[in-house]
C-alpha cells in the first residue's frame, strides 16, 4: 500500500459554475480542502437572454488554476504527488461545439440559462399540441430551452461550419464536462470524449432508463448520434491526464453540479433532500433506486451511478431559473442595495444552532417578534415574481414574464428586495409540495420536514430565514465550503477505492447552522394565496382577449362618474323591496295571529 503524508491521499476536484473556474484539493482522510484557486469567468451577452462563455477561456482558466493550486501544496509543505485521481464538476446543460481536428471551439459555449432557442420552443411545442411533456417518459425532461438540445440545434442551424463538420465526422459536441475531458487527454492528439449520466440527461438525449442516448430523442431533435460523446457512470475512469502538474494522474470522476451538491451534502437516504441557491436554485429529493416519473412539473433526474455495475440512484428535481441573480438585478440594473437591516436579536435568533432556536422566546416574546424583533414584522404586502425569462419548475412556461404586485407610494427599496428574497421561497415551497404529490405512496408523516442548503447565497442569513419563513421547514446549513466539489470527490474517491458512501458519512459529516421558521401557519397560508394570484397574473401578462371590453368600461367610466352608482341600483333596488317585503311579511303574520 503506498505511503501518503499526514492528510492521506488527495483528490483534486475542478468545479466550472456559471460565474467561476475553480481547482480545490481535498484530503479523502476528512474532506478538508486544503487549498484551492479560482478566477472568474467573462459572461458574453450579444442580445437579451442569451448567455456565452468562451470556450477556451474556460480552458485556459483551468490550467491557471490547476497550476497555482499545485504550487500551493508545495508553499504549504504538502506533497503534491499524494494527488491520486481528478474528479470533474461542472455546471449541467451548457452547451460547446468543437473540431476535433484542431482542437478549436467553432463557437462560444451556450449557457444553460440562455433562451435564444425560444422560437424554436414554441415551433416544436405548436407541432406537439403544446405538451411540455411530450417527451418526459423517454427523457425524464420537460420541453425548455434550458437543456442542451435545443442549443445543439441552434448551432447546427447558424454555424455555417458545422454541417461539413459532420459530413467529415470532425465535429465533438458536449457539455462543458466533455470539453474539459477532451482538453485534459490530449485534445486533438488523442483526447478522450466522453460525459457521465448526470450531464447526458441534461442535453434532453438520453434515455432516462437505459442510460444512453436515446435514438428516437435524437431523431426528434434531428440531432445525429456520431457527434455525442460516450455516456460513463460518475466515478469510473474516463481517461489519463496528460501535460502539466498532474500528468499521468487518472480522471476518476465526473458529475453535474447539482447532483454532486446532492451526494456533497450527503443526502444519500430516500426522503433526504438538498437546496442550492447561486443565481438560480435547484431542490433535489432523492428517491433511491425508484424513478419517479412526475406528474407535477419535477424533473425526474439521475442524482449519480457510482460505478460502471452499480445500480443508479434518481431523484425528482426542482429548477428555479432566478434566485440569487433576482439579487444581482436589484443590486446592478436598479442600484437598490440587497442588504436587510435587522436588530440585534434577531441577527442573534438566526444565527442559532440546531437545537437552539429556544433563544427565540428568550430573546423577545411572542408579541414583540411580530412587531419589533421578527423580520416578518418589517414585510409589506409586495409580491414579486421574478420570471425574467419565463418560469420553471413547476410551469415550464418560456412565455411568463415578472410581475412586482402591491406597489404603493410607501414601498421602500429594502420592501421590494424582501420580496424578492420570498419569490425563491414562494418556489421553493411549490416544489416541496410537488414532491409530495408525485411521490403519492410515501409515509410523508414518518419524513422530517427539514431542508439543507447550500451554494453562493446560502450565505445570506437574512435571505435564508426569509425563505424558512415562507416554507416553514426548519433549515440547515452544512459548514461546507463547497458541497458540489465534496461530491466531485467522493465519486472520483470511490473509483479509486479511497471512499465510500458509509464511510464519507461518518467522517465527512459537518457541523450545521439552523434556521427555523417565526410566522405562522395562517400568514404562511395567506401569502401563498397572493403568490399564486401573482403567478397567474404573470402566466398571462400577454392575454389581451378582454382588452377591449375594459378599455370601453374605462372610457365609460371616464365619460360617466357616476356609472359605479348606477351599476349598484339594480342590488340597492333588491335590498330595498326585499326589506319591505319582510315588513309586510312580519305585519300580516302578527295580524293574522291576532
């Protein structure tokens, strides 16, 4: 057995999300991170909606930070050839085109939240009859333009390169796993292509029980088979490393982000569930070996096979396409600052540990939470909907446009930013109760109504206990520092026979903070019905079928001032000759009794 240093041997992991390019090595003994690297990535916007990444940026990006990490080893005395394996994660969905030839990217990566493909939606969902979900019982997805289906047709349609590209079967396409495979075995040399289920079924190809791509979905979207890459399990080995620090060492593992988010969190029992809150927000509820095929707007999702031979383990899934970037709006485009002023006591109440939140009834009683020390007590009545490019789960809606209800002349900058903060709730509350009808069998009385956190905006501690509010779960909050790199690492540790699932929960299991809810049920109750109005409204901004009868009451109305009073003659006119009818009744009745 070989002979590691004193954090046994190291797994390092590389993390691409929408906003960073990360390099983090961790040590399979604790899951401690001992040093990591990143830089920021350039957000290419050439039209409204759309979201580019340069493709060899992203590359390049990750040598830098691969590079630097390994320096950091050595600066901190640690020896970098106890790294045994790579493990790649990767922000699922977004979509790059290259020739295998030369290596070149022929066009920018497609974001996963880019909706350029919006047309294209509407074309296939009016040849299907408008149902989102004509092809959920192959794929397990909806009909969005998030997944990458849609975007390798919009290349295919607009690259003008591409289509002798495939007749020369020069092209490689994949998600951004394949292309960070590819580079990191040789590239045009002899790089491997290759992606793992997680990514697979997020390009709207793959089959959601056999687990490779689906030759019906792929003639739907006339899409042709040979540019795919092969479809492995998260924690085999895809291939070797070759150049740089870590040349020769083994890439063990591969695996989306929000599904290793799931596995970092440790999430790994039926009825656990994880929340990830960066610009977007995905809930996740692993369902084990049993694939739940929903009826309410989830996704029925691969969480991770960990093993060529092993059985896989799914879950239904909840995507919410703003959460923290409604934050970033407030804060770039209208200049409003997102922070929450709250007193003292509460900033002690939400910084409580599980088990702890007695402290609230310490603190300040019931009355006063209500009206000084509770957050709730500071809500107006706004409701904001923040669908910028349309809703996600559950409505699957590319048409639905934001909606800010409520507005008065009393509204302050810090009410529309706590409404802002309620809309990830209101969603993620949606979802919750979509879990439960879709899993219709289960003992939901015997599941703990707890919800763990993690991402970017976790971090919000106002945030995070207005969403606690809205859902009514207690919520915690793993002392992680990154739960999708954890789960990056024990899928590549697993391959390497350093890790396994009994094990990492024992030893990898953090301390958590915990958030419990301070309003009641009838509040909770009463703001949802306001969402749901809202929802509705912004499901239909567009339906113009009874703008003219409106514009003619206004114009009526305008003409006539008095037309409200006029219109409420007829029901005066019943009261009246009802009430006098009920005299008359009453008079001859004790006339007759007398």
């Amino acid at each position: 057995m070989p002979k590691y240093g004193s954090f046994g041997p190291l797994i390092g992991v590389i993390y691409v999300n929408n906003t960073h390019c990360r390099f983090l090595v961790y040590s399979a003994k604790n899951a401690e991170v001992l040093t990591f690297h990143e830089l920021k990535l350039k957000q290419i916007v050439h039209n409204a909606g759309w979201m580019e990444y340069d493709p060899t940026e992203i590359w390049k990006h990750t040598l830098e930070c691969i590079e630097v990490a390994y320096k950091n080893l050595v600066i901190l005395e640690i020896s970098p050839y106890d790294i045994i394996a790579v493990g790649i994660c990767s922000v699922r969905g977004t979509t790059v085109i290259w020739d295998s030839t030369t290596g070149a990217s022929l066009y920018n990566a497609i974001g996963w939240t880019d909706c350029r493909c919006t047309s294209q939606l509407k074309t296939i969902l009016n040849n299907v009859k408008y149902n989102v979900n004509y092809l959920r019982p192959r794929s397990g997805l909806p009909l969005s333009t998030c997944f990458s289906a849609l975007k390798i047709k919009w290349l295919m349609d607009n690259v003008t390169s591409v289509p002798d590209h495939i007749t020369k079967r020069t092209l490689c396409c994949g998600t951004l796993d394949s292309w960070l495979l590819w580079n990191l075995t040789g590239a045009e040399s002899c790089g491997v292509h290759a992606t793992d289920v997680t990514n697979a079924q997020y390009t709207g190809l793959m089959n959601i029980r056999t687990l490779q791509w689906d030759k019906r979905l792929c003639e739907f979207y006339r899409i042709p088979l040979s540019i795919l890459p092969r479809i492995h399990s998260n924690s085999e080995v895809f291939g070797y490393v070759i150049g740089g620090p870590l040349d020769g060492i083994p890439i063990a593992g591969s695996i989306g982000d929000q599904p290793a988010s799931l596995l970092g969190q440790l999430s790994v029992k039926v009825g656990q569930n994880v929340c990830s809150i960066d610009d977007s927000c995905f809930v996740l509820l692993n369902t084990g070996e049993e694939l739940i095929e929903s009826q309410n707007g989830l996704i029925s999702a691969i969480a991770y096979k960990l093993g060529a031979q092993a059985k896989p383990c799914y879950a239904l899934e909840g995507a919410i396409s703003n959460a923290g970037a409604t934050v970033k709006w407030l804060k770039e485009e209208l200049r409003i600052n997102p922070e929450i002023n709250s007193n003292d006591n509460v900033v002690e109440v939400l910084n409580t540990f599980l088990g702890e939140s007695s402290m609230i009834s310490s603190s300040c009683s019931s009355s006063m939470l209500n009206a000084e020390c509770g957050l709730a007590a500071k809500r107006s009545e706004i409701t904001f909907v923040p669908a910028f490019h349309g809703l996600y789960s559950p409505y699957w809606r590319y048409d639905a446009r934001g909606t800010l209800l409520g507005l008065t002349s009393q509204t302050t900058a810090q009410n529309v930013t706590q409404a802002a903060f309620e809309a990830t709730g209101f969603q993620i509350h949606e979802i919750l109760q979509a879990f439960k009808r879709d899993a219709v069998t289960w003992d939901w009385k015997n599941i703990k109504e707890r919800l763990l956190f993690g991402g970017e905006y976790a971090e919000n501690n106002s945030f995070i206990q207005f969403i606690a509010d809205i859902v009514g779960f207690i919520l915690e909050r793993p002392q992680t520092t990154s739960p999708a790199g954890l789960g990056t690492m024990i899928a590549a540790g697993i391959t390497m026979k350093v890790v396994d699932l009994k094990y990492a929960e024992l030893a990898y299991m953090p301390p958590s903070d915990a958030f419990s809810p301070t309003t009641t049920q009838n509040r909770r109750n009463l703001l949802y019905k306001r969402w749901e109005y809202a929802v509705r409204k912004c499901l239909n901004w567009n339906n113009y079928a009874t703008y003219e009868t409106d514009l003619a009451l206004f114009a009526q109305r305008e003409r006539d001032p008095n037309l409200s009073i006029r219109r409420s003659l007829p029901g005066g006119i019943f009261l009246t000759t009802t009430f006098v009818f009920l005299i008359v009744a009453k008079f001859l009745k004790n006339k007759y009794i007398t």
